[in-house]
C-alpha cells in the first residue's frame, strides 16, 4: 500500500477508508473531518489527530472554501488495506487484516451473571421456611392440645378427693350429699382454672355422683362439657365418663 492510503475514524465510531491524502484534504474542506479527527496510514504507531499531520498530508489549515465537496467524501476502492492500531480511548480493538477494516462500534456492558451460591442459598432459604412452616403447622395444635389436657388433668386432680368426702358421707349419713351439705359448698365455690361449676348429687337408686363441668373458652371440645364421677354405694365402686372429646379427659374416664 502507498504511504498516501488513510483512514479516519468517523464520529469517534467507525473507520473510513483507504482514501487518498487528496480526497482527506477534500473531506476537511468540505467539513466532513476536522483538526481533531483521528488518522492513519500504514507505518503509523498509532491513530493521530488531523492536524499533527497537516505538513505530511499538504493540508493547508485554513477556512474551508464554498464549494461543494460531497463527492470527493465518498469511500475509494483500491487494494487490501493493512490493519490500522487501536484508537485510544476505544474498548474495540484493531481488527484483524481484512479486504476492508471493520467497523469499530462502541463497547456494550454484559449483564452480570447471578452467582451460584446465591441462586443455592435462596434455594436453601425457600426451603428451610416451607419446613418451618410445615412443623409450625404440626407443632401448634399439638402443643395447645398438651395444654389443655394438662390443665383437665389438673383440675380433675383437685377435685378427686371429693370422692372420698361423698363416700364418708353416704356411709355416715345413710344418703348422697349435696351441695350446701357440711363439707360441699355451692357448686361455683369450685371454680378454678379449666372448671366451672361442680354439682354434688344422687345420681340414681344407690349411687352418689360428682359431675364436674369444664370451662374452657374458645376450646369448643371441652368447654361446658362435663365429667361424671358415678359412687355405687352398695358396692362402694366408683366408675367415671365424659362427654369432652375423649383426647383430653383421662384415660379412666374415656366412653
């Protein structure tokens, strides 16, 4: 290639050329280029500023005259041109030889990649809270049905020995006692926590009973529902049943 053969780089984005110094001094003229516009020809480190090389070219820098230039501005064929260097500042680098340089185009960011222990951990986290919810969720009601079985077996461990007092007394007194009898307040003296009310009575030819009634609120399996404790006098045998959900009652007292 002859030494006369450049290249200019067009708006800071593509190249142009080979072109003849003629026809670069055309494009000046016509406005096309400017002093600041980079350049090369084969030989050449690096691109340089129009006007660094003004003296080489025979550019004469001055006002551009009224004339009409576009023609001169167009792209000349001619043989394989050699590969011009990197323009500074550009992320594309110089092209490889080619019949004609490619274009340079303007560096474009790559999306970043999600890092793969990211993507596991939330993987991780997603499940381990489906698990926790899942244990929550047989957790809870099992817990408060421990709770509440706790609290029936400690009212009913309170009020067993009533069941003695009933026996004495039918067996003193020939009768069942009832409440307002020496020893059997009012039934709601008995409240406490989980029970009501309890009722001292007969319960039938022969047999003495304690009903106790629970209170519970918003525990619809058992509150105001009640337990009965059943005194057989002549066989001096006590039976129990409930009409709480069994679950919670004890074992003895389970229709």
């Amino acid at each position: 290639m002859e030494v006369n053969q450049w290249f200019y780089a067009e708006g800071n984005r593509q190249q142009r050329g080979p072109l003849a110094s003629e026809e670069l001094i055309a494009l000046y003229q016509s406005s096309r280029i400017a002093l600041d516009t980079l350049v090369w020809r084969d030989g050449l480190a690096q691109w340089q500023p129009l006007h660094s090389l003004a003296d080489e070219i025979g550019l004469v820098v001055a006002p551009p005259p009224a004339s009409d230039a576009g023609q001169a501005a167009a792209q000349v064929t001619g043989p394989v041109a050699p590969t011009p260097p990197r323009i500074p500042g550009f992320d594309t680098p110089a092209p490889r030889p080619s019949a004609a340089p490619p274009s340079y185009s303007p560096s474009v960011p790559q999306p970043k990649k999600t890092s793969g222990c990211l993507v596991i951990g939330l993987v991780v986290g997603v499940v381990m809270l489906g698990i926790v919810a899942i244990l929550a969720a047989i957790a809870i009601p099992a817990y408060q049905d421990y709770v509440t079985r706790a609290k029936l077996a400690n009212a009913v461990g309170i009020l067993s020995p009533l069941k003695s007092n009933v026996a004495a007394f039918a067996q003193d007194n020939h009768r069942c006692p009832v409440n307002g009898d020496d020893g059997f307040p009012a039934p709601g003296a008995y409240a406490t926590e989980g029970v009501g009310a309890v009722r001292i009575g007969r319960f039938g030819e022969g047999k003495c009973g304690v009903e106790i009634e629970f209170s519970m609120p918003g525990k619809r399996a058992v509150d105001g529902r009640m337990l009965w404790y059943e005194y057989d006098t002549a066989n001096q045998e006590w039976s129990c049943s409930s009409d709480a959900d069994s679950k919670y009652v004890p074992a003895q007292c389970r229709s």
